[in-house]
C-alpha cells in the first residue's frame, strides 16, 4: 500500500481539490491511502475562533459564519449547485463546531484547541471524499480519530502504538482507495487530540508504519526538499536524496518541509519517504531512505524565527554546574519550553528555545528564583549543515548575532529579527 500526503496549500480552493484528482490521475492511486490537512488557512481561522471563544469575543459568531461560507464557496464551485448531500453535512459539521463551544465546560487552553482545530481536517477530507465520489473515483472516509490513538497531552500528543495498529490493520481496507485526515487522534476518554503543528505529515509516517507501506509521498507546492528555504535564502538548490539520519538532523534543525517525528517511524522499517510536487507530479522530486547523505553534498541553510534567547547565570557568581543544570531543564519539561541551541560557560548559561505553549512568562518568574536571568523575544535562529566558510560569512552578513555555535557538521548563529 502507499501513503500519500496532502498539506493546506494543495487543498486550498477548488481549483486546488481538482488539482489533487489530477495528480492521483496521473501517478495511480490504486491501494492507496490519502492523508489530508485542513483546507489553507482554515487552522489559522480555527485558532482566531479559539481566542474569541475564550475572551467572549462577539465576534465569534461572525467568525465561525465566514468560515463556513468561505467552505461553501468552494462547494459552489466544485458542485456546481445545491442539490448534492454534501452541503448538509458541511453544514451539520459547522453547526456541531457551534454546539461544542456552547456546550464546552473545560477551561483548559489545550484542551479546547484539540477540539477545536481538529474541524479543519474533518471538513476538509469530508468534501474531498465527495468530490472523488462525484468524478467516479471510489474511495471510503475514515475519521482518523477512530485510527491514531493517543495520551492526553493535548497540542502535542503521544501514540499509543499498540492501540493504533490494532485500529489501522482493523479498519483499512488496502485494496480500497482510502481518505483519512493528519494531525487529529483521541485519547483513551474519545476527546481529540493532535499530533502537534503541521502533525499531518507525522500521521502519514503513522500510517505508513501501521501498514507496512510501500512508502509514503508528501506533496508539496516545490520541488522537493530544497537545501534552503526559496523564501528566506537565494538561490536554493534540489537534493535529489537525504538518508533518514540527515533528514532527521535537518527536522530536528527546524527544515519546514519535513516534521521532525515523520521519519522515525519510517527509518524503523526502511520505509522510503518522497517529497514531491503536486505541481509537477511526474518531477523527480527528493528521496528519502537509506543510503547516501546527501545529493548534491552542499551545505544546508535552515532558519526558526520567534525564537526566545535566555541567558542564565547564578545569583552569588558560582559555577553553573550539573545540578543546576538538571534544574533548569526540569523547568523547561514542567512549562513545555522546547530547546533548540546550548550554549555555557562556567558561569552562564545560554539557550535559545521556542515558546510555541506560551509559558515563557512562568519559567522565567520561576527561573529568577534561583538565577539571574535576562531573555530577549522575537530572535532568530540560523542553522547550516555541512557548513563551508563561504556559506557562513555569507549568512552572517548584515546580521547583529547575539551567539554563534560551530561544530563539526553544523553551525548556528542567533540573531535579532
């Protein structure tokens, strides 16, 4: 069986819908099961929705109506009228997004937002189902929160492997053309999860494991995997193959177009991982799997943004030892502080992390307690592997750096934004 992948860009619009069926036309989609992201910025629009329901925005519902019309929209288009089923159940699945908010007793941030994002993707494999369905493409929906079961840490949500192999060799047929949504699960109390922003791909990797796929493809609006990003570094070029271990240090680095738990799984059964173009699908794209690093061997520019850089020295001028430092990490697992970059001497301490929770705030009231700190926002952080000096001098040119690392594979720099 194969696994294919299908992000927001590539289900934007209708156009966008059509261009999928399209692409399955064109590459096959026989034993194949479909993976699919909420439609564009549809988790986005999700997320303001959230933020008015917890302040009691009266906007609220002038939000969650646009949103629906702007679903309807591409209803209209594709369906060409009212008279197929599918506008009833878009409808009904908006009005339970409603009945949820109305009737959520939870307080909990985390919590709602597992409920509430996860509408994206219900919605949006709903309608492309349908449209299969409406061109004479057989396919069977699955609600991969029946599938992929999890614990309870919502946003970032573990896998019960056992339970969700059980529930995928289940519930998959794999002669039949399947069509399931990334990112969403429950826990053992049926309350939806998720697998962590942009998951979909994680998922995919889920699936793919569970089945013993014959490997999975992730379509995308370029190429393939790019040595940089096109919109932040110039001239980026095409690598044609990454072995899973430099996948998964470009991941772990923050290269956008593969999660970072997406290749373990796969790595475990040599399951091979393409990153392709639903632009051009009969492009070459990037292979990932076993074997040579990298093709073309050249450096790798990576760059995270909203970055928090925090510097850490004790209050009565002694070392920063390894107590300390078992202290201080226990803080950022407590407040959900993921950390990117390292960096001590004998008397300081300096990390740069992300603060996607947005507990920063409490780990450095905590923080000041023992040490003195001092933080600075909005920084970003830049990564090379398989750096050369050209490549770094030309990263760090007009750039105020605030810390420089160097390895032996890798170099990274933090800067102001």
């Amino acid at each position: 069986m194969k696994v294919f992948k299908f992000g927001g860009a590539s289900v934007k619009d209708a156009n966008s819908v059509r261009n999928v069926l399209d692409v399955l036309q064109k590459v096959g989609y026989q034993n194949t099961l479909i993976v699919v992201s909420a439609m564009g910025k549809t988790t986005n629009a999700l997320e303001v929705i959230i933020e008015q329901y917890i302040s009691k925005n009266s906007q609220l519902k002038n939000t969650i109506s646009e949103l629906r019309t702007n679903h309807k929209t591409i209803l209209n288009d594709l369906f060409e009228g009212e008279n197929h089923p599918i506008f009833n159940t878009i409808n009904a699945v908006f009005d339970d997004l409603s009945l949820l908010l109305e009737r959520n007793k939870s307080p909990k941030y985390d919590y709602i937002y597992d409920q509430v994002v996860s509408y994206g993707e219900i919605i949006s494999t709903t309608i492309l189902s349908a449209y299969f369905n409406f061109k004479g493409i057989s396919n069977k929906w699955l609600d991969a929160r029946n599938l992929i079961k999890t614990d309870s840490t919502y946003r970032d949500a573990k896998v019960d492997w056992k339970e969700t192999q059980n529930a995928i060799l289940k519930n998959v047929n794999p002669k039949l053309l399947t069509i399931t949504q990334g990112f969403i699960g429950t826990d053992t109390n049926n309350f939806t999860t998720t697998l962590g922003r942009e998951g979909s791909d994680y998922s995919a990797g889920i699936f793919a494991y569970c089945l013993n796929a014959e490997s999975v493809s992730i379509w995308k609006d370029v190429p393939g995997v790019l040595n940089g990003d096109p919109r932040v570094f110039e001239n980026t070029k095409l690598l044609n193959q990454i072995s899973y271990e430099e996948a998964i240090e470009l991941a772990f680095y923050g290269a956008s177009v593969i999660h970072p738990k997406t290749l373990q799984p796969l790595q475990q059964k040599e399951i091979p991982l393409y990153v392709k173009s639903f632009v051009n699908p009969k492009g070459t794209g990037t292979a990932v799997s076993k074997g040579q690093t990298l093709d073309p061997f050249i450096p790798c520019f990576i760059v995270k943004k909203n970055q928090v850089l925090i510097s850490l020295s004790s209050l009565d001028f002694s070392f920063i030892v390894e107590e300390n430092i078992s202290e201080i990490f226990s803080l950022f697992h407590k407040y959900q502080i993921k950390v990117d970059l390292i960096q001590n001497s004998a008397i300081s301490f300096s990390v740069c992390v992300d603060n996607k929770f947005g507990h920063l705030e409490d780990l450095i009231t905590e923080l000041k307690a023992d040490f003195k700190v001092t933080y600075e926002e909005n920084v970003s952080l830049y990564t090379i592997r398989h750096f050369n000096n050209d490549a770094a001098k030309s990263l760090e040119s007009g750039k105020e750096i605030l810390l420089k690392q160097l390895g032996t594979e890798t170099y990274q720099i933090v800067t102001k934004q």
